[in-house]
C-alpha cells in the first residue's frame, strides 16, 4: 500500500512501528480512528494498551512533530478542502536540517505529518497486511 493512501488504524499501526514500539499482539486490533495496541515501551520498561490515533490525536501525534522537528502548513485547496504537506527532516553532519526526501499530504495537518514521518521510516510503500 502507498504511504501516501494510508488512512485511520492503518496509518495509525504504521507509526506505531515507526516509533518501534514492539506490538504484543500479531493482530492489533483495528478499530474505527484508531488501533488498540499492546507493546512493552522500551523507554520506561512498561506494559502500554491504549487506543493508539496519533493521526487525529494532537496528544499522539503533537510530541512526533515536535520531536521530528517537522514543517509543513496548507499546500492548497481543492474544491473549499485544504490539503496540508508536512515534510520530515534529519541532523546533516554539521548539525543542519536536511528534509528527507519524502513529505506527506492530507486532509488534516496530523494525517499528512503521520504520512510524512511512515515515508521518512519505511519509504513510500508498506505491506498492505499487518
């Protein structure tokens, strides 16, 4: 599937791989929004189950922005909807922001941060199944 079509628990299971969370679970479960996810959080050495919509949750899916050092904003509009880009970037060897070459369009500003920071980790396309 295109990073760039991801929508809802899909997008959702997408970044949490990304954030290397390791799923309990072989089957998360998908959910309308969202995906309820089980993982050990190597961070803090504990057990996580919670209802996982980082891209249409600003608690989730705000920290990946700010952590990512992402930009983005309004590419446009398309009969009265705005598309919003958002573009991930990486430290260059100087300490430089280099934007990777991968962003991520949407209808929201988290669903095309979230598309963005799938293509920075996985490329522009992931397994269709989970």
């Amino acid at each position: 599937m295109k990073t760039a079509e991801l929508t809802g628990a899909m997008l959702d299971y997408w970044v949490a791989r990304a954030e290397e969370h390791e799923l309990l679970r072989h089957n998360p479960v998908l959910a309308p929004g969202g995906v309820y996810a089980e993982w050990f959080d190597k961070n803090d050495n504990t057990d996580r189950s919670i209802l996982w919509r980082p891209s249409d949750d600003w608690s989730q899916g705000g920290p990946i922005i700010e952590r990512e050092k992402m930009h983005g904003g309004p590419a446009g509009t398309l009969d009265g909807v705005t598309t919003w880009f958002y573009q991930c970037y990486r430290k260059g060897a100087n300490g430089e922001h280099i934007p990777y070459p991968c962003g991520g369009s949407g209808q929201t500003p988290l669903i095309a941060a979230m598309r963005a920071y799938v293509a920075s980790k996985f490329g522009e396309e992931v397994p269709d199944a989970i």
